[in-house]
C-alpha cells in the first residue's frame, strides 16, 4: 500500500480474482472464512471484506434450504410476499394439511417483528366466523415464529381477477359464469351481483374481527380466497392490531400494500375499522372495472394518487355498473373516514340491499345538500335553507303529509257531528278533501322516487333529471297540489343553484296560491320570500331589497317566528351586506342571530347567522368581534356537521381569510390549508370551492413572501379551475392577476405582463370596462409596463384606467389619485410634460373635491 | 477457501426437491440470460418469462435423464434446454415466414393448448403466482440495473456472473488479458450492485399471494 492508502497493482489482481472466487463460494453455498485465507496478508483483509458483501449482493444463485418446523412435515411453498412465505404442511401427529406462515428471513430477528407477528396470531385466533380462515397454531423455530391456518382450496380474488383479466373480453361484458365453478348461480344471477356476494362475505367477517376489536389494515383480494363453494373468506391479518394495544408502527413506516390502503394509512396515521372499509370498497372497485382505483410506478407515487386524486367512477370503466353500487363503492372509498359507511355492518347491510334490488341508503356525492359559492372575500348568499331531505321535510308537501293527519282530521270531524250535523258535513268533507290531497302528493312523489329505483328501470337518474321529470307531470294535477309541488321544485332547483328553472317554479306556485281561496298566509309569505331570496342568490340584491324587508314586517306582524322567518332574516341580512349598506346588515343579522337563540332547544344560536353577522362586522372594522362570530360559528358547525361538512368548510375557509385580513398569517396559513385538504375530501378536484381555496392559500403564500410556493399553488389552482370552470369565470381572472403579482415579484416582468392581459381580458369580457375591477386590471397592467420600461403601453392602460375610472361611481378618489398618479409619470418618461401637467391638475381638483 | 458444508443431495426428481433447487438456480437470473440470448425478432412472439417455464415444463418431464452432479451443473442443464427451446422457436418463426410447417414439438405434445398456463404440468405448487411475480419482478430489476451499466462492464458481468462461463474462455473471447477481464469483472460487479441497490429501494411494491 503507498502513502495514500492505495494498493498496489499485484494486490489489486489479487484481490480481483478473490473477488471471483468470492461469488462461486457464495453461490455454492460454502463460508469464506477471510482470516484464515488472507493469514499472510492480513493488510487486505478490509478490502476483502468489502469485497466480500459485494459478492453476497451481486450472486445470482443461492441455496436454499428446505424450511424445518417442529411437528410438521412441509409440502410445498403456496405463496410468498412482503410478509412472509406461506408452506403447504403436515402436521404430523393430526395428519392434517394446513398452510403454514413465516416472516420473512431478514425480520425473523427483532423483537418488533415478533411481537407484530405474534400479535398478529393472538388476534385472530380469537376470531371464529364462516367467512375468516381460523389458526390452528403459532410457534417458533430457529428465531422464526410461525403460524398455521385452515388450508383452503381454492383461489384467492387476485387468481380470479387475472383470470377475468386473461378473457380479454372487458369488465362490462363479464358474465357470472366467468367467476368459474367456485359459485354456482342463481338464476338471473349477474356478475355484478357475484362480486357483489363475495364482498358482502368479506363485509361480514370484518363486522365480526371489528367487533373483537381486531383491525385487519391489509384487506386486498390477495388476502380474500374464494373456496370451491363460492364461499369468500378473508385472512392473513398481517398487520391487524387490537384497538387497545400500542401502535408498533413508527409514523412514516409504512407497511402493507400500497394499491388498496386507505388515505390514512397513506398519510402514515393510524388504522381504524375505516381503514378496513376502504380497502374493501378499493376491492370492490376492482372487482366491478377490472381495475385497480389507484396507480403509479413507484409506492410514493401510489401513496399520493391514494391521498390526493379520487378514483374514476366505476360506471366510466363499465358503463353496466349501477349507480347504487358506484355509490357503494365510492362511499366506502370516501377520502374521509367520516364519510365512509360508519361499519362494517352498515356497508354489508347496503350490499344486501343492492342484491334485492332495494335502493340503498348511501348517497351520491352528486345527491344535493346544499350549495353556495365560497367567494374570495364572502360568500355571495348563504342561505341556511337546510334541505337535506330535499322534498319531504319543511316543505308544504310535507306538511299536507305530515301535519294534516287525515285521520285525525276525520275523527275530529266525527266528534263535530255529535254536537252539528250541518258543521260536521263541512269538516267531514275538508278533512276528506286534505285526505286525498295529501295521499295525491304522496302519490306523485312515490312514482317520482320509483322512476330511479334500479330493480325498476335500471336507468341512472341524476337529481336534476329527476326533478325535470317531475315538472313534466305536474299540470294535470289539481291546483293545491300542484302549487305545494311546484313550491318543493323551486326549492329543489335553488339547492342545485339552478336559479332561473327555481324561480320559474317559484313563480307558478305564487300564481296558484294567489288563485287558491283559503291559502294559509305562512304559506302565502313562504312563497314571496322564496322569490325574493332567488334574487339574492341571483345577485339581484336591490330587487331583493325590495321586497325582503315588507315581508320581514310581515311575518313580524304576524306572529311568525319560525325557519323561514329566520330565513327572510338572512337573506336580508346578506342582501343589505352586498349593497354595502353595512350598519342594517348587521342590525338585522344581529336580530335573527337572537331570535335564533330563542328559537333554539339550547340557545345556542344558528350558526349560519354567526357566520353571516361575523363577516357584515369585519367589513365594519370590528375585526375582533368578526373573528370571535366566525370561530364560533365554525365550531358549531363541526360539532353539528362534522369537519368536512360543505358548511364547516365554509366557514373554516371565511376565518382563515379573515384572519389573513388581520395579519394573523400563521394561524391563517394553518386554516387554509385546511380549507384545501377539507374541499379536496369533500368536494375533490373538480369543483369551484376547491379553486378558491388553493386560490385563496396561494394569496396568503404571497404575502408571507413565499413566492414559489405562491406560485405552485397559484398554478395549481388555475389547473384545476381550467378542468372545472369556463374561461371567462371571473375566478380565473383573480387567479391570473395574483400571478401576475408573483411572477413579478420573482422578477419576470414581462411574464408579468402577459399574465395579468389575461385576467384583464377576462374581466373586460365578464364585466364590461366600467367595472373597478377591468379597471383595476387596467392600472395593475400599466404598472407592470411601467416596471418593465414600456412607457408607451403603460400610458395606454391608465388612460383607459382613467376614462373608465372617471365613469364609475363605485370607484373612490383615491384610487382615482393613484392612476392619475402613473399616468402622470409614464407622460414624463414619454417626454408629454404638458399632458402631465394637465393630468396634474385634474388630480388638484379631484383632491379639493374629496371630504376630508 | 473452507470445504462446503455437509448437506444431504437434494433428488432432483421429487418433487420438493425440485422446487427448492429451482428456488437455488436463481431463476431471476436464468431469465435474465435468456433475456439477453434472444433476438429481437423473437422477443416480439415471446417473453424470456415464457422460455424460462418452458424450461421448467422440460426440465421435470426429462428429469430422469439428468444425472445429479450439483446445483451449478443442473443450471447449467436448465440454460442448455433454454437455449434449445429458443433456437426451436426461432426455426418455428422462419418456417412459418416461409410459409411451411415449423415440425417443431411444442405444446400439443405435452397435451397443453397453444398459450395456455403451464403451470398444471409441474409439481405441487411450485409455481404460485406469487413466485411468478417475484422472480419476474426480480429479473426485471437485474435487467435493468445491467442496462445503467457501461457496455463492457456489463458484458462480462452478464457472461461470468449470469452465465457463469469460466473467466479464462471470456478473456479469450474477448480478446482481453485474464487480469484485465477479472478487474473488469470486480469493477462491474460493484456497479451492478451499486445501481441494484439503489433501484431496488425505490422498487414498485412486490405482489402478494396466495395461491
């Protein structure tokens, strides 16, 4: 070796054909035993030892020895994986066959190993169900523990999942015979219906393991075998865990695999019976498309499709696929935990449903709750009209349903008789009348909801189709019932934001109230304040506040201090809120706020009016007080909805801009992230309320002075604003000019400049010229020429600024100022001093104008 | 070097035995050379995949007409069959280019369908689909890492490692100095362990069976 360590060329060939002899060694399986080789040359024995590995690392052949478990004799190896291999064996005293499992070689050793494995065989022996393969025996030998279980013929879903696969003929062309012999068919049988039954055995067994608290955290069709029966049965509990005992797993170590995990596991948190649920939904994914819902080349990426994108509906990949089992599906693949089937049981019990073709209980994310825009700085109209029942609850078919017990009615009439023949006939023949109303209005809605139950027609009908249908019918009926329905439609239309068909409804229940002798006045001023409430939603708010506030006298006249009621109170509130008249917004949001709290079992107020009233105070400079309403008003919806409620998203995203507003930029930067985890659960990608959220976090980035951050999410929220929204959404033109701001701020001014052209393009198209904000895009334009030496084109810009500014009341004298100001300045660096001047002077006057 | 560990013969012809001394041969490994023995017009029609459980399908029905030497010999034995089932193809694929029978025995004689599984033909359970994907998966990793090699490095690593040709006939072959081939060898090996290393830590996730 020479003085800098190097050796010398013979030793370097001699240790090159070690080297060889090193790999022959290893492959046959013989010890190189580097002390006793290199006794001569013990300076070489660190070289070779590296050498050494090496070899044992590159070595293509290796023996294997034939595994030695105590009491049993092994057959054969069945199947092998990350956790372990798995030995046909028998024991030898029973002389049963059994499947024997190992762990795998490199983490026999380790005490966490172990006790994971171990864990692993106690729980499960605890399990005993028709559809869960039973252990017989755990042990250990030579430092390996192992198990044995039931040996079962048959296939696992991954042999019968290749095999459709192999047919070659698409998951929509499948037939139940293509399952194989494993289950005979019933007749009419389907194969959706025969995936369907092996899902439900698996639903059933996790209902069981969950019971006993055992999780099983590896569901996937390698872990489901399909007996000769046709029977399913779940095993290889891997990873369970009781629900009680330590979590062994190190956050970020993930085991398991990755294509069925849920979004928790992903996210390295702990497993829940959720987890479970997920996974089975993953299967039954793939079972019904032939495809896995989630992909990628390496784990990471398969992990974050797992997080972040939502599966495509089944009925994309097999248009056979109904919507009562694509809503199972993606129910139990719900990102959130909280919107998944709450158990086991509850998803088994919809399965079950959708084999007897009865409509199940779970909901499309389609179906309607309620919508509302969540607006950069407020949202346009949140009505707190809860139509979570859509047409059966709060509304006046319900009520004729509901509160006009036709019985009750008639043994009212009945009593009546005794003491006035003549006052008994008229009541006998209202309460006959109210009778077959309602049971007319039952009618319509049972044939409205027959019209999409699969087992009858087998077609996919989307809310709105639904209700299409329905308006069809609703002519010929009598006029009290078509009034209360065509009331119920509106409704329906304005919860889907279809605002002209809801007000074209609304409209036609008016007239025939109006024509209706004997219309209860509730119904009447329901009706009137449904119309006026369109208009806020419409942001017709100065036709709104037309009629918003005699109603509100109305009702107070009246004595009515119910929902709607509270209802008329918002939509006031919100209506006074848009038309910048501030004070009465918060005078008549404070008012329903209290009333609310009357009204209410607890007290408590309605926290829509916190919301609302939260932010009339901050646009009043009370920001504290604002903040206080906000945070209140979004506890209270967690606690009422849930976290991921549309509501509570809502309001989480409202506090997070509020509290950007107050500098309070830590705090709202944890917000909004929020906001945006919560939108993508609830909403995914492909809706608007996820745009402004990414929008709004991008902002925020902005002013932390984390510009390629900002820029990232910017982007990210114009991608998804570009696969969701049209070009000419005003959205777009917030998000290309807060861009614009970045990329400037980054020092690429003349991309700047393209930018921000386009979100002036945008609200020139959306909002004509004489519009603050085409102006101000005009004036933000100017500044990036400006910036970038174009003085020319920047004088272009605040002249428009300027003309179109002068034009518009809405815009203040110091915004006026300001573009006077550039536009003074680019007419100096043109060398037009006197057009300077003359913009100066202009500016005088302006400034002499304005109230100090 | 020290003598090899007393050890029973394995009996290549049960059926247990068997499938263990498959599991020794390094089938990944096996794959990889008939991976890098086929031309690229055979490729098209056939996986080295496909060749390798052809091997095996052979290697069991002939079993009686090996005689057991050791598990590098009975590799070397399975390579040989290898290597004739791809010159079989190849004479099949010119054949029928020409428009004559090929007259090569394929499948029908072991009384498997054109493209059916082989897998029935072989004892037990020694070809699991987990087992399958495993070593495919695994000889797609060597093939690649190989692939990230320089071409020198590669070819000798593939010829002496994979193939286990003797050192001397490659440097002949070669037309390279015994030494030279044995330092290109070492240097090659620590490459392709370097870069297999490095791929396998990033690998997609393994299948999981049972079958």
């Amino acid at each position: 070796m020479n003085d800098e360590g190097e050796l010398a060329p013979a030793d370097e060939e001699h240790l090159n054909e070690l080297f060889g002899s090193f790999v022959e060694a290893l492959s046959d399986g013989r010890e190189v035993d580097l002390e006793q080789h290199l006794s001569d040359r013990p300076d070489l024995i660190s070289a070779a030892r590296e050498l050494l590995a090496v070899a044992g690392e590159v070595a293509v052949r290796k023996p294997v020895d034939v595994p030695r478990f105590k009491g049993y004799e092994i057959l054969s190896e069945v199947g092998r994986g990350g956790m372990g291999k798995v030995y046909l064996a028998r024991h030898h005293e029973l002389g049963r066959t059994v499947a024997l499992k190992t762990l795998p070689a490199q983490w026999s050793t380790g005490e966490r190993a172990i006790k994971r494995f171990e864990r692993e065989a106690r729980a499960v022996a605890r399990l005993k169900h028709p559809n869960i393969i039973p252990i017989y025996d755990v042990g250990e030998q030579d430092g390996c523990p192992y198990f044995t279980m039931e040996y079962v013929k048959g296939r696992t879903l991954t042999g019968v999942l290749e095999g459709l696969r192999g047919l070659g003929v698409g998951s929509k062309n499948l037939q139940v015979t293509h399952l194989g012999k494993e289950r005979t068919p019933s007749k009419g049988e389907t194969y959706l219906k025969g995936v369907v039954r092996y899902v439900l055995d698996i639903a059933r067994a996790l209902d069981h393991a969950h019971g006993e608290g055992v999780v099983h955290r590896d569901v996937k069709p390698s872990n489901i075998l399909v007996r000769s029966d046709g029977t399913a049965m779940l095993f290889d509990f891997g990873l369970a865990t009781l629900e009680e005992s330590e979590v062994l797993t190190m956050t970020g170590e993930f085991v398991g695999t990755p294509h069925y995990v849920s979004p928790e596991q992903a996210a390295g948190r702990r497993a829940s019976f959720s987890t479970d649920i997920f996974s089975l939904g993953a299967t039954l994914y793939e079972l019904v498309t032939l495809e896995r819902p989630f992909g990628g080349i390496t784990t990471r990426d398969i992990l974050q499709e797992v997080q972040e994108r939502d599966p495509r509906p089944p009925s994309r990949l097999n248009r056979d696929v109904p919507r009562d089992l694509e809503t199972i599906c993606l129910t139990a693949m719900a990102k959130s935990p909280n919107r998944r089937y709450p158990s086991a049981t509850s998803f088994a019990q919809d399965l079950e449903r959708f084999l007897e073709g009865i409509p199940v209980h779970a909901r499309s994310v389609g179906t309607i709750e309620r919508t509302w825009r969540l607006a950069c700085r407020r949202p346009a109209a949140t009505l707190s009209i809860c139509l979570g029942a859509l047409l059966l609850f709060g509304t006046p078919s319900a009520l004729y349903l509901q509160g006009r017990a036709a019985n009750k009615e008639i043994s009212d009439a009945l009593l009546a008789a005794e003491e006035s023949e003549a006052q008994a006939i008229v009541s006998l023949a209202d309460a006959r009348r109210e009778r077959d109303i309602a049971q007319e209005i039952n009618n319509v809605l049972q044939n409205m909801f027959a019209s999409v139950n699969p087992s009858n027609s087998g077609r996919d009908a989307r809310v709105f189709e639904l209700l299409d249908n329905v308006s069809k019918k609703l002519e010929p009926l009598r006029p009290e019932v078509r009034a209360a329905l065509e009331l119920d439609l509106g409704t329906s239309y304005m919860t889907l934001t279809l605002m002209e068909e809801s007000l074209k409804h609304i409209d036609i229940a008016y007239e025939l109230y109006s024509s209706l002798p004997g219309t209860p006045l509730e119904t009447m001023l329901h009706v009137r304040a449904m119309r006026c409430m369109i208009g806020v939603q419409m942001g017709r708010h100065a036709q709104a506040l037309e009629c918003l506030p005699g109603i509100r006298e109305e009702y107070e006249a009246a004595g009515l201090f119910d929902e709607n009621y509270g209802h008329v109170m918002n939509s006031l509130g919100l209506a006074w809120l848009e038309a910048d008249e501030l004070d009465k917004a918060v005078d008549v949001l404070r008012t329903g706020l209290e009333d609310s709290a009357r009204r209410s079992a607890d007290g408590k107020p309605d926290a829509t009016f916190e919301h609302n009233l939260a932010l009339a105070l901050s646009d009043r400079g009370e920001i504290e007080e604002g903040l206080r309403l906000m945070r209140s008003a979004w506890q209270r919806r967690v606690e009422k909805w849930g976290p991921q409620h549309a509501y509570t998203i809502d309001s989480l995203g409202m506090l997070a801009q509020m509290l950007k507003e107050a500098g309070e930029l830590t705090e709202a930067r944890e917000l909004m992230e929020r906001t945006v985890e919560s939108s993508l659960v609830t909403y995914g990608e492909g809706h608007v309320n996820t745009v402004f959220a990414v929008h709004n976090l991008a902002g925020l980035h902005l002013e932390l002075g984390d510009l390629d951050e900002a820029e990232r999410l910017e982007l990210r929220a114009l991608e998804l604003a570009e696969a969701v929204l049209p070009a000419e959404h005003p959205i777009n033109a917030s998000i290309f000019e807060i861009l614009a701001e970045i990329v400037a701020q980054l020092g690429r001014g003349d991309e700047a400049i393209e930018v921000q052209m386009q979100s002036l393009v945008i609200r020139q198209e959306v909002f004509g010229e004489d519009h603050v904000l085409t102006i101000q895009a005009h004036f933000i334009l100017g500044r990036y020429h400006l910036a970038q030496g174009q003085a020319q084109e920047a004088r272009e810009q605040f002249e428009l600024a300027r003309e179109h500014a002068l034009q518009v009341a809405a815009v203040r004298a110091p915004f006026l100022l300001l573009i006077s100001g550039d536009l003074v300045r680019a007419h100096r660096a043109l060398g037009e001093e006197e057009a300077a001047l003359a913009v100066e002077a202009s500016m005088q006057e302006t400034l002499q104008a304005t109230p100090r | 070097m020290t003598e090899p560990r007393t050890s029973e013969e394995p009996d290549h012809r049960s059926q247990v035995e068997w499938d263990r001394i498959i599991e020794s041969v390094g089938p990944a490994g096996c794959i990889v050379v008939i991976d890098s023995w086929m031309g690229r017009a055979l490729s098209g029609m056939l996986t080295a995949e496909d060749i390798w459980q052809e091997t095996l399908v052979l290697s069991w029905r002939d079993r009686e007409q090996h005689e057991w030497k050791n598990v590098r010999a009975y590799r070397g034995w399975l390579l040989e069959i290898a290597r004739n089932r791809i010159r079989d193809h190849a004479r099949r694929m010119q054949a029928l280019k020409r428009g004559g029978s090929d007259g090569t025995a394929l499948f029908s004689e072991m009384g498997v369908e054109e493209g059916a599984s082989l897998a029935g033909l072989l004892p037990g359970c020694s070809t699991t689909p987990s087992r399958i994907s495993s070593t495919n998966e695994r000889a797609a990793q060597m093939r690649e890492a190989l692939a990230k090699l320089p071409e020198e490095q590669a070819q000798i690593v593939r010829l002496h490692l994979f193939e286990e040709r003797p050192m001397p006939e490659i440097a002949e072959e070669l037309a390279i100095g015994l030494a030279a081939a044995w330092y290109r060898f070492r240097q090659g090996s620590v490459a392709y362990a370097r870069v297999l290393a490095r791929d396998t830590s990033m690998a997609p996730p393994e299948t999981e069976e049972r079958g």
